[in-house]
C-alpha cells in the first residue's frame, strides 16, 4: 500500500463530508433565494450562468494564480499573507451572511422585509461573525481548529458557486480544471510553488499526518474539494438524487485511485483523477438509467 491506510480513509471521509454538506448547504440556499425573492419580489438568479464560469476561470483562478506566482517570485509573503487574510475574511463574510439568513427565514420564520429589531441584530452579526472566525484562524486556532474552518470555507465556496451555474457548465468547470489541474503540477509545476507559498497557515487545503511516521503526511487542496463538490452540487439541485450521489461516489473513487496508487511523497494533481472518474461514474448511471 503506497499511502498510511487510516490517514487515508480519514481523508476520504473528510473529502466526502464535503461533499455531502455543499449539497445540501446548496439546496438550503436555493430554497433560501426562492423565499426571499417570494418577500421581496427580486429575482436572485444570475442571468448567464456560461458569463459567470467564464467569470469564475478568469477573476477566480488564472488571475489569482498570476498575482500569486508574481509576489513569490519577488518574495513578497507579507503581501500574499494579507490577501490569504481578506479572502478568508470576504469568504466568512458569505458564508456567515447566508448561514444567519437561513437561521432568521427558516428557523425564526422573519420576513427580510421587515425593519425588526432581530434582523438588525443579524445583520449586526453577519459583519462580527467573519472578524471573529478570522482572528481565530489566524491567530488562536490550532491545526484541527483550521481544519474545521477550511472545511467550512470549501463548503461555502462550492455551495455560493454551484447556485448561479447549471449541469451544463459544471461539466465544463470540471473538464478545464481537470486539465489545468495536470498541467499545473506535471508541466509548468507552478501549482507546486502555490501550495508552498500557502504552506505557512494550511489556508489551500487539509493536512492529515501520521502520529507514528510524522514525515508521511497527505495534503488535500481547497480546490479538490470545492471543484468536485459543485458538480454533485448541479446534479442534486437541478437532475435528481440519485445522480448527485453517483457523482459523490465518482470523486470518492478518483481521490483514492490518488490515494492508494500513487506514490509516497510525489505530488498528484488529484482533480486530473477526481474530475474524469466523475465523469465515467455518472456516464455508468445514465446508461444503468436508459438501458
């Protein structure tokens, strides 16, 4: 066995943790905008979803990326230090935005119209909230504590984008972050240099390690989570249940082709795995369909 069995299956079930609460945080939220437009009268829905995953590849990876690579080359980690911090803190704002909003419409039954004192309250707390988790993580929390964050952060990101994509355009995110995926750690090797780059404060993925055999550790980065998660995402919210699991089982799958086939301390791009085995188990269900 190439990987430590147990840190590998704990990965697996994180991994697939993840993917089960991005669905349903998702169909939460798309409830939640349903509701909220019925009290508002405003359509929440984006009106372009191939706009918006052109938008997500340009504003949200390959411009990032560039900026990142740059203030490494010129050895700026203060800088890239204070832009991990605000997009930790602009993620937290969202996730905890939404979070106290499916608190106040579904649990306290509020109307967002209303000019209560409650929903000042939380519209109070929707700012500390994302200052507080903040200083935690950078400050106080220990490795478990940011362990438990990030799950939260990939939950959020992959949830808030699943909402203003379709099938359609999942597919494609995850056939060119596949891609990208494989270029970036065997070809160009520039995702190598990010993941060190984001090493100091475990802010780009999960790290499980081996109490016994402290030099064997397994990295998971935000990305392979998220990206994975938001195609189970499309198929839970817009086809039907039981899709959205096989594309939990085609990730799960994929991870662990990484896990156990690959080698001791060599670097994987796990999405060059995840993505196709996704798709080659969803392919398996729509002919089990229409057979």
């Amino acid at each position: 066995m190439k990987t430590n069995v147990k840190i590998a299956l704990l990965l697996l079930v994180i991994f697939a943790i993840v993917l089960i609460a991005s669905s349903f945080f998702a169909g939460v939220n798309l409830k939640l905008f349903s509701v909220i437009s019925l009290q508002t009268g405003v359509n929440y829905s984006i009106s372009s979803p191939f706009y918006y995953l052109v938008y997500i590849i340009i504003a949200g990876l390959l411009v990032p990326t560039a900026i990142i690579l740059l203030l490494v080359k010129y050895k700026k980690l203060k800088i890239i230090n204070i832009i991990i911090i605000f997009l930790f803190l602009i993620i937290m704002y969202a996730f905890s935005d939404i979070l106290l909003l499916d608190i106040y419409v579904f649990l306290l039954h509020g109307n967002v119209n209303s000019n209560g004192g409650l929903l000042g309250v939380f519209s109070l707390l929707a700012y500390v909230l994302p200052v507080i988790f903040t200083v935690y993580y950078f400050k106080y929390a220990g490795k478990y504590g940011k362990d438990v964050l990030n799950i939260i952060l990939f939950v959020s990101i992959s949830a808030i984008i699943s909402l203003d994509l379709n099938i359609i355009t999942a597919l494609i995110l995850i056939a060119i972050i596949s891609v990208y995926d494989y270029i970036s750690v065997f070809i160009t090797k520039h995702m190598l240099t990010l993941a060190k780059a984001f090493s100091n404060n475990s802010f780009g993925g999960i790290v499980l390690m081996a109490r016994k055999a402290k030099k064997q550790e397994i990295f998971l980065g935000g990305g392979d989570m998220a990206f994975p998660a938001i195609l189970a995402d499309e198929f839970f919210l817009h086809y039907n249940f039981l899709s959205g699991v096989f594309a939990i089982i085609g990730a799960v799958i994929g991870l662990s082709v990484i896990l156990f086939l690959g080698k001791k301390g060599k670097a994987y791009p796990a999405m060059a795995a995840i993505g196709p085995m996704q798709f080659a188990i969803l392919g398996l269900y729509f002919l089990i369909r229409f057979i």
